[in-house]
C-alpha cells in the first residue's frame, strides 16, 4: 500500500514538474520572441527635440520654450542631485538589469490582492523606456515591452548614461521635461546650483507632477519632500544635519516665467486628451497643434490684465492670481491668460454670486415661477436656522426680480430658490454644464456656496451658453492636430446642442444688462454697448477669497477672476464691481473698438407687455393696466406664457352721501388709476354728474339737489359697469329735518 502511494505520489511530481517547465519554456520562447520583435529607438532616446508646436489661429509658432529639452551633463551636478532620484525611485539602481524581480513580485501580490494595477514596480530604466517610447496605458502586454526594452537599454548604455538620460527626459510637470527646465521652472536656476531641499522636492513630485507641485500644493510638496530626505538619510547619502536643515526649510517658488504661455499649455492638455495620448507621446510624434488663439487679442489681454492686477498689488503689497478668458460665442478660445504662479488648468472656487443666474433665476423663469417685474420682498427671514443676509447688511423690502439680480442682493436669491425648489436648480446646471454634489443641495447654493467649487472654465461655459440664447457650444483651444507629415488627424468639429429654451434666456439676459447700466457692473455701462455681465464675490467670515466678472455680448463671452491662492484672502479694498470688472470693461474696448456688436434679438416667444403700476406698488401683483393713462403703466419683456394677467375687475366701491345746506357731498375710496363715473337719476332719467380719476379720495358736491323730491346715486366703471351701492336721498327730508332742529326746535315739529 505504501509503495503506491509513493508511486502515485512521484507520477503528480512529474506531470508537475512536466507543466512547470512546459510553462517556463513557454515564457522563454515569448520573451525571446519579443526580444528580438521590440527594437531600442536610440534616436528617440537621445535626440533634443524641439518642444510641442503650438500654432495661434493666423500661424504663429508659439512652441513652449520649457518642453525643450534642455540637456544637462550628469558629471556637472552635485552627487546628491542623481542621488535623491535614485533613492526614492529605485534603490537597487545599480543592482539590477533594467528590471528589479522583487519589486516586481511584491507589486504583482499588492495588485492581485486588491484586483487593480495600482502598484507600479518601474525601475529608472523602466521609467526611462515608458516616457520617451511608450505610452501610458497600464496594460501588461506594454508593461513586459517596458520590460525587454529595458534590458536592452541595460546592455547597449552604462547606468550613469541611463541615468543621465533619465534626469533629461522625466517630466516635472508645469510643461517642464528634464531637470534643468523643472529647475529653471521651479526655482529660476540651473540643476547645478540646485540645493538639497529642492532636489528632494523635484524628485519627490515626479510621482504625481500635479498633486506634489509646490505651485499647485504647496503642502502636499513639503510632505513629499520630507519623504525624499527620510529616504536619502537612511541610505547614508545625506547627513543629519543636512536632513534637519531639509526639514526646517521652505520652498522659495520662482516667480512667474516673463513669457506667457498659459494658453498653448492648455492647447496641449486639450490636445492629449483628443489623442488620449500623453505629452512626451506629443513631443515624440512630432505632432502640431492649431489653435483658435488671436495673438493681438491675447497680447491685449495680458496688457490689459498685468495693468490692473500690478496696480492692485501696488496699492496692497499683495501677490495676486488672476485668470482672464475670451472666448467667441461658437466655443473657441481666443484668448487665454492665467497671471499666477499655480498652474491653473483645472482650477475650480467658489464661484459665489455668478452662480445666482445658472442656479436660481434661469430655473425660475424658465418654469414661469417668475418674470423679471415680479416682486419679492427682501426682508429678514430663517430657513431653519440659515438666515441669508445681503452684502450691505440692509434689506430693502418689494424689489423686482430684475433689481435684486442687478444688485445681487442674496435674501430675494435664495427666496427664489426656495419657490423653485432644488431639484429644479440643479436640472438647470447640469443642463449648462456644471455639476454639483448631494452635500450642494440646499438653500445656500443660492449664494454660489458649492462644496468642491466650480471649474472656472465650466462656468464661463454656461455664460457663454446663455449668449447662446441656450445652444450649448463645448469651449475649446484646439482647431486642428497636424502629424509630422502635415496631414490632419484632428479637426474640430463645432458641437452644439440646445439646452435651454431662448426665451428664457433672453429675459434672463436683459435683466443681467440692467447689471451693467446701473447694478454691480455699473463700471461697464460706459462701453454704451449691449452687454450683459453679472459680478460675484466669494468670502469667508475672515474677509473675500474670490473675485469675478462675467460678460457676454452677440458675439463674445469674457471671464476674469482674482484670487489670492498663497496667502487665502484678498485686501479689503479689492472688490468684484472694481478691478475684474474693469478688466473686462478694457477687453470689450479693444474687441469693439471698430465695430459694436448687435443687440441680442427678441425670440417669437418674448414680447414687451404693459402691466398697471398701481397694481405692482400697492398690491405687488402683475396685471394688465386698469386703464390708459402712461403714467400708470409699466413695461417689461415677458414671456408669452406668463404674460401680466387681464383681470374682470369688479371691485364694490362703497359710496357715502351726506347732505348739507350747500347740497349732496359724495365721496368714496378710489384707486388713482381708475376712471369713475358718478352717476345722477332724477326720475328715471339718467345722467353723468362728473368722470373722476388721479385720485385716491373722491370727493364732489351736487349742488342741484333741492328742486328734486328725489335723487338716485351711483358709479360705474368707463365701460358703463356698476360698480358701487346706489344711494337714494330725498332732499326734502333734509329741509324739514333743518326746520325742526333750528328753527322750530322748542314748537311743535313738522312731519311730512
């Protein structure tokens, strides 16, 4: 029995043994297939490419300077400059060839476990192959390429040329390729005059360019930084003093570059997101990018811009950050000016009171819940424990919907909102474009309170979209993508679709031209332009953090915002109605200096309606006019479907009759913008005795009374409709009545 078992045992071992090395067989054959199939591209390795080029819309190259590769000899720098890439990166560097099978091992267990590619196992060599050959799909067919290639990287160069090679290619984010760039990008100084500090942040942030960038997060670049410095400490590379000094430092960001290239750098981020390429793919390719860029446009901006964000800073000692953005009303951005030393792509704030058109009123109109003559009382009021309370401190009792938007007074806004209802706002931004959270969903959004912020470009969008009469246009730097050939493997293609209906944005649009005339944008009304633009200001108890003009004509919609990132508040005397606004205010100058734009033209659905302003003031409700007189009637543009409505009234006006020796005093309560006709009958025969209106206390006195035994009053409208009690006198009772009591007061009384 035993020896079966053993038999039987030795047979499982050998079929084993037979798969394994069946399978290990296998795998050799592969890698020696694929070994000889990849070739090393040594040019692409080595060669100085040119930087992406970037063309504006009339064919200006505008090719970054910063995607040159600068190369630096790796024998010029300081040892601890390779050193720090090497110990947070790959610390058996000189170990292994091109490939470290532990680290492999331990990342495809973490993997397995957590059933993701998550875990990368990139050796410098690796690292090397994948950004300047191969892209950045995590897929393992390209992972075992990476991983050939590597090997015969290995054998053709020597490691201080890999590394070298390495530190000349890696990209440090902020349109910076290879150390010397990041260097000069980061810290305005070659990679051999780097410190240890800022060597530890540039190898810590090539991880994650964007999220460990001390431009973009500066905290988060400190902890990466620390980590780069524990690392090197434990290797023996840096000493312990050094490592304190690494710790107790700051990091002194360069300021910004003198040559702008804000737009081409979000040309490139637009261009390989198209491709779903990454941007050495763009570079390696030799791709050309056309954009709808207006250099004389874009140089005026910047002009415009660096004027009055420099003469801010002057007057408060202040770094601020601006963005100023023009775009044509077909989506193309012409302009594109990011004034700050964070990288801004991407950049989401709260977008504060330039949420309140998108987020309240649009929804209201569009819903009929409101019209722009409607009024809403502006008073203190608690929706369960949130009190709104307007930027002045005041309220200002029945304003219009069109008033409370031009002086974007916060209590009428979230009234509004509560009429309308969440569900309804957010229906309206995600049609526009921009999305909110569950967490979003309540009364303060009326306010622009949104928890992760707005995208600053999503909501110029929406603006923009508004100009539109509701045709949504996607924004876009890129017109076409030209290979190195020359042939076109991209072309934009004018997407629109419709989003809202044109009259409600149309009414919309005319309230937010009142902004301009005589609300918070005031500053603009001296264009003499059609214009709409609406301001916002976002704060903290602390004082503003976010300053905004939006403005939109025919043909253009243009955004500007300030901030200060750095520092988290702005100067008190900084303020959305002043300095974006007039930003603003001169980028329409220079775009309408030869020819004004059109008015936007009324759509089918809009009409100017008259409505009684007696009605409006006294009892707050919109109502065809009550009778002729103009200065008893307003105007506005109403949607047709929620035109002033035409009452029957039939109001009982009560009439009063005293009589005197003088004659009949009549007088009742009447309504200034009404006609009243008192009316006389004497014995069947009727007659108008006098037509009264202007008036808010009638009052006359019929003379002719006392040649008549008997007199019947009343009033009727101007269409000859009753509208009061009728009163009959009898002016003899009266005689006798005086005869009894005055002259006849202590004899027998008369009787008739």
């Amino acid at each position: 029995m035993m020896i079966k078992k053993k038999k039987g045992f030795k047979k499982v071992l050998l079929i084993l043994c037979i798969i394994i090395s069946i399978i290990f067989f296998s795998i050799l054959i592969t890698i020696t297939i694929l070994y000889h199939k990849y070739d090393l591209d040594i040019d692409k390795l080595t060669s100085q490419n040119n930087g992406i080029r970037v063309y504006s819309s009339t064919g200006i190259d505008n090719t970054l300077y910063n995607t040159d590769r600068s190369i630096v000899e790796i024998e010029t720098l300081p040892d601890y400059v390779p050193q720090a890439f090497i110990d947070i990166e790959d610390k058996r560097f000189y170990e292994h060839n091109g490939f470290d099978i532990k680290r492999i091992v331990k990342a495809s267990m973490v993997n397995l476990a957590s059933q993701s590619k998550s875990q990368g196992a990139s050796t410098i060599s690796q690292q090397l192959i994948k950004n300047a050959l191969l892209d950045n799909k995590k897929t393992y067919a390209r992972k075992i390429k990476e991983i050939i290639l590597s090997i015969k990287l290995e054998k053709e160069f020597t490691k201080d040329e890999i590394l070298e090679m390495y530190l000349n290619t890696i990209y440090f984010g902020s349109n910076a390729y290879g150390i010397e760039n990041a260097s000069m990008t980061y810290f305005n100084k070659s990679a051999k005059d780097l410190s240890i500090n800022e060597v530890c942040c540039l190898a810590g942030l090539i991880k994650s360019p964007n999220y460990y960038s001390p431009k973009n997060n500066y905290n988060n670049a400190i902890k990466r930084r620390n980590l780069v410095a524990e690392k090197m400490l434990s290797a023996g590379n840096i000493s312990n003093e050094q490592y304190d000094e690494v710790l107790s430092s700051d990091l002194v960001i360069a300021a910004q570059k003198q040559v702008d290239h804000s737009y081409e750098e979000e040309a490139i981020i637009e261009a390989c997101r198209l491709l779903n390429i990454s941007e050495r793919e763009l570079i390696n390719n030799k791709y050309q990018i056309i954009t709808f860029k207006n250099d004389d446009l874009q140089q005026a901006v910047v002009e415009i811009n660096n004027k009055i964000i420099t003469s801010a800073e002057d007057n408060t000692a202040s770094n601020l950050d601006s963005l100023s953005v023009v775009a044509d009303n077909d989506g193309k951005i012409l302009a594109y000016y990011a004034n700050s030393h964070y990288d801004l792509h991407g950049l989401k704030r709260q977008p504060a009171s330039t949420l309140k058109p998108l987020a309240v009123y649009l929804p209201c109109i569009s819903h009929n819940i409101l019209s722009s003559a409607t009024e809403i009382l502006d008073e203190e009021i608690d929706f369960n424990g949130f009190s709104p309370q307007n930027a002045d401190m005041k309220y200002h009792g029945y304003v219009t919907t069109r008033e409370a938007l031009a002086h974007s007074l916060n209590v009428p806004a979230v009234k509004a909102l509560d009429y309308v209802g969440l569900k309804k706002s957010r229906e309206m931004l995600t049609n526009l474009g921009i999305n909110i959270s569950n967490s979003d969903m309540n009364l303060s959004l009326a306010l622009g309170a949104v928890k992760n912020g707005v995208n600053i470009l999503e909501l110029m969008n929406a603006y923009s979209t508004i100009a539109n009469m509701g045709e949504y246009h996607s924004l876009s730097f890129v017109d076409k993508i030209l290979d190195s050939q020359g042939n076109t493997i991209y072309s934009h293609d004018d997407f629109n679709q419709k989003v809202v209906d044109a009259d409600s944005c149309f009414i919309l649009t005319d309230m937010l031209k009142d902004s301009t005339k005589y609300g918070t944008a005031k500053r603009m009304a001296s264009l003499n332009i059609p214009i709409a633009s609406k301001t916002g200001t976002a704060s903290v108890d602390a004082g503003n953090t976010d300053l905004y003009n939006v403005a939109y004509t025919t043909e253009h919609t243009i955004l500007t915002w300030i901030a200060n990132i750095g520092d988290g508040l702005l100067p008190s005397n900084l303020l959305s109605s002043s300095q974006p606004t007039d930003i603003n205010k001169d980028i329409c100058q220079h775009l309408y200096k030869d020819k004004a734009p059109k008015d936007f033209d009324i759509p089918a659905g809009v009409s100017k309606y008259p409505f009684d302003l007696i009605e409006k003031e006294e009892n707050h409700t919109l109502i065809a006019p009550l009778q002729n007189k103009e200065r008893y009637i307003g105007y506005d543009y109403f949607k047709h479907n929620n035109a002033p409505i035409v009452l029957d009234i039939k109001d009982d006006v009560y009439l009063k009759i005293d009589i005197d020796k003088a004659g009949a005093n009549i007088t009742f309560d009447a309504k200034k913008n009404r006609i009243y006709l008192v009316h006389k009958r004497i014995n069947g025969v009727d007659s108008i005795l006098q037509e009264i209106s202007d008036t808010n206390n009638a009052s006359l006195i019929d003379y002719e009374i006392f040649s008549s035994e008997e007199i019947e009053y009343y009033i009727t409208d101007e269409n000859g409709e009753v509208i009061s009690n009728s009163v009959t006198i009898r002016p003899k009772d009266f005689i006798i009545n005086r005869l009894n009591i005055e002259i006849l007061s202590n004899k027998k009384k008369w009787y008739v």
